[in-house]
C-alpha cells in the first residue's frame, strides 16, 4: 500500500507543478513576486499594520482561552461558545458589511474598526464572566465584518492587477507565521504578568493598526448614482450574490474554498484525539503535528507565488480554477494519509500536505474574487467571501464530533478524503468541456 501512495504523492506533485506554472497572468505584465510586491509601499503599510493587529489578536484569544479554563474554570463547552460567539456573527453580517463598504469610505471605516476593536478589546480587562466574554467577542466579530470588505476594496485599489497573487500570499502567510509563534510568546507573558497584558498589547495592535491605514492614499472613484435607500441596498445585495453565481469561475472556487475550510474545521478538533488514541501522544506532539498545518500553507503560498510569477499557456480551464481542482485532490490526499496511517512521520506529514493544499484553494480564490469583481461589488463580493468561510468553519465545529462518534476519527478522515476525491472529480469533469468565456461571465480570465 505505502510504494502506492508514495507515487499517487508524485503523480500529485508534479500535477501542482505543471497547472501553477500556467497561472500566471495572460497580460503582457509580469506577475510581483513577494519580493517585488513588498516593495510597493501602500501594501507594504497594510501588511504591517495587518502583521501587527493580527499578532495582537492571537495574544488577546491566548489570554482568553487562558482566563477561561484557568481563572474562571470554564468547561470545553463554554471555550467553544466563545468561538461561536465571534465566528457566527461574521456569517451572517458580513454579506449586508459588504452593501454598505461599497458606499462608503474604505480608508474611514478601516480606522473606525480598529479603533472600536480597540475599545472593546480594553474592556476586556474588567470582565468578569463567560457570558460577558461572548457579548464582547460578538460585537468584535460584528465590527470585524466591515474592516474585512474594507480592506479587501483597499488591496483592490492600491495594488497592481498583476500583484494581487502576491498581496494575498503575504496576507495569507502572516496569518499562519503569527498563529505558530504567538503561544509562546503569550504564554511566556502570562506566566509572568497575567492575561491582563494581552488584552493591553492587542489594544495597542489596533491603535497602531488605524496609525498606519491613516497614512495610506485610497483613491477609489465615488459610484454614480449610487443611493441609499433600503430598496437599492436591498437591490445591491442581491445584484452583488447574483454576479457571483453567474460567475461559473468565481462561483466554483468560493464553493471549493468553502468545503475544504468545512473539512479543515471538522479535522481540528480531532487532531488532538487522534494523536491521544490512535499515536499515544501526549500535548506536545499534538503542537508539532498541528503546527505543521500552517507551515505547510506557508510554503503552499510561497510555491504559489514563486510559479505564479512565470509565463501562462492558454487552456480550457482557466488556470485559477484548475490550480483550485488541484488543492482539493490533494486536501483528499492528506486526509487519506491521516486515516490510513498511525504513525508520527505520517501524520506529521499528512497535516503539511492539508496546509499546503489549502494555499491553492484559499489564495486563488481570493485573488479571483478581487481581480474578476467589478469595482463597484468587491465589497459585497469579498464579504460573502468571509461569511462562506465563517459558516463553513461553525459547521465543521458543530458536526465533528457528531461524525467522529458515528463514523470513528480515522474513518471520518478517510470518508472526507473520499468526499473531496469526488467533488474535485465531480468539478474537473464539469469544467473540462467548457472555455474561459463559459467560466466567467464578465472580463478577461484574470491572472497573477
């Protein structure tokens, strides 16, 4: 069995190599590389002030997580509310965020945000139950649901088509650097000056954050005509969801991202039983196994990137959609190598194959949905974005442990390898026959 998966893993790899160097942009303007791209000071600005306020916020959800189980002895129930309690916001406000970001102006309500992150951050510090921690969390998502559009508008306006790829790479990979290294930074401030220090720190994020998104030169050009009345909001909303599943391209690619962040979320909290059980580890194997989710997606981005930046062909399947067909198949491929295997090195191994494979669902779709979008809807069109991801993340919580009891964890890894093969078959067969023209509805095949 293992010689078998050992050259279906090659057979993948070089499948990932052949479609990422037909990415590329089909415009006669080289692709940035990340080298390149953080030489152009707006997104420069916006990465360290997102580096900064996202390091933040995982030393504040550090703090809080610590003042639940440690101060206020909370149950594990009470530590998911809290996580529900801000995702399940984001779901269901975003979408109507997205209307209202199209209106107005994105430099003010970047800044807005993080200063009420802020403030609600401070507050923080006086809480002294749960459920004052999820009122708290709530608003936060709710606040969050506007920078999120906002800032998407931002990367829209003042990085080059062409640089886009590069700019969510970047994005992308701050996030997962800061959710490796910013335990131990926490915990080492806990232990000697409480959680208190936390909350302190990542209201400082967002004050530094609003410092820095102040300096930037926002020049997007005003909508005509545009009103605002509840009917022509109402109208935007739904002109802005229509545009995306009339998008054959874009509507695939945000359905993909949205199965593979669901399959992520389920395997996350199981990681851990899975290591308990079927590895007989303990806590600290459970942090390098984990870990290696973000390093893989960290190196999945920088592959983007670096094979992005070449020459494209001219295909069938735009090459967007096709790099996106590939980081399902091999999603399904990590969490066959989960299930079939109970060894360290394979699970170590399988949790860098899901990471890596989630850098070519996630950045390609959210580089397709920015360069694709009308300027006018990338508001509405980046929020459903975030809620689809929110509502796949809350689902994926709730249902894991329901499916892990039914089915069994190594079962349920190999039912979702299985899953995924077939989706991705199912989307490949779909799409073969089908030309660029069919597979967007508006504009060029966009590029990197």
């Amino acid at each position: 069995m293992r010689p078998a998966v050992f050259v279906l893993l090659s057979l993948v790899w070089n499948r990932f190599t052949e479609v990422s160097y037909r990415m590329a942009s089909q415009s006669s303007l080289p692709a940035f590389t990340q080298k390149t791209i953080f030489q152009h000071k707006p997104f420069r600005t916006i990465w360290l002030a997102q580096f900064v306020s996202i390091f933040g916020d995982f030393l504040a959800l550090f703090g809080v997580i610590s003042l639940i189980t440690f101060k206020l002895h909370g149950t594990a129930v009470q530590v998911t509310a809290v996580t529900i309690a801000y995702v399940l916001p984001l779901a269901v406000i975003s979408p109507v965020a997205g209307v209202f970001v199209d209106h107005w102006n994105v430099k003010r309500v970047m800044i807005a945000s993080d200063l009420m992150r802020a403030l609600l951050i401070t507050i923080l510090i006086f809480v002294t139950d749960i459920d004052q921690i999820c009122a708290i969390f709530a608003l936060l998502s709710a606040v969050s649901s506007f920078f999120a559009p906002a800032q998407s508008v931002t990367l829209r306006t003042v990085v080059p088509m062409q640089g886009l790829l590069a700019a969510n790479a970047m994005i992308t990979q701050a996030f997962y650097i800061v959710r490796l290294f910013s335990p131990f930074a926490a915990g080492a401030l806990i232990a000697v000056m409480g959680e208190r220090i936390c909350f302190w720190l990542d209201t400082t994020s967002f004050l530094f954050s609003a410092a820095m998104i102040s300096t930037l030169v926002i020049l997007r050009p005003a909508r005509a005509n545009a009103e605002k009345t509840v009917q022509a909001l109402t109208q935007d909303f739904v002109t802005g969801n229509k545009f995306i599943f009339s998008h054959a391209g874009l509507a695939f690619v945000f359905l993909a991202m949205a199965v593979a962040m669901f399959v992520l979320s389920s395997f996350s909290p199981l990681i851990s039983i899975y290591i308990r059980d079927s590895l007989g580890a303990g806590p600290f194997l459970f942090g390098v196994i984990s870990s290696m989710v973000g390093i893989g997606l960290i190196a999945g981005s920088q592959v983007l990137t670096r094979l992005g930046a070449k020459t494209s062909t001219s295909e069938k399947i735009p090459p967007r959609t096709n790099v996106v067909l590939g980081g399902l198949f091999a999603l399904g491929v990590g969490a066959a190598l989960l299930g079939g295997f109970h060894n360290v090195i394979m699970a170590a191994f399988s949790t860098f194959t899901m990471g890596f494979a989630i850098s070519f669902v996630l950045v390609p779709a959210q580089t397709m949905s920015q360069q694709e979008t009308p300027p006018e809807m990338v508001g509405r069109v980046s929020s459903t974005f975030m809620s689809l991801i929110s509502v796949a993340q809350v689902l994926g919580l709730l249902l894991s442990g329901y499916l892990a009891n039914a089915l069994g964890i190594r079962p349920l890894f190999l039912a979702s390898a299985g899953f995924l093969f077939v989706i991705a078959g199912a989307s490949y067969w779909m799409m073969r026959g089908r030309s660029a023209s069919e597979l967007q509805s508006r504009g060029q095949v966009a590029g990197g």
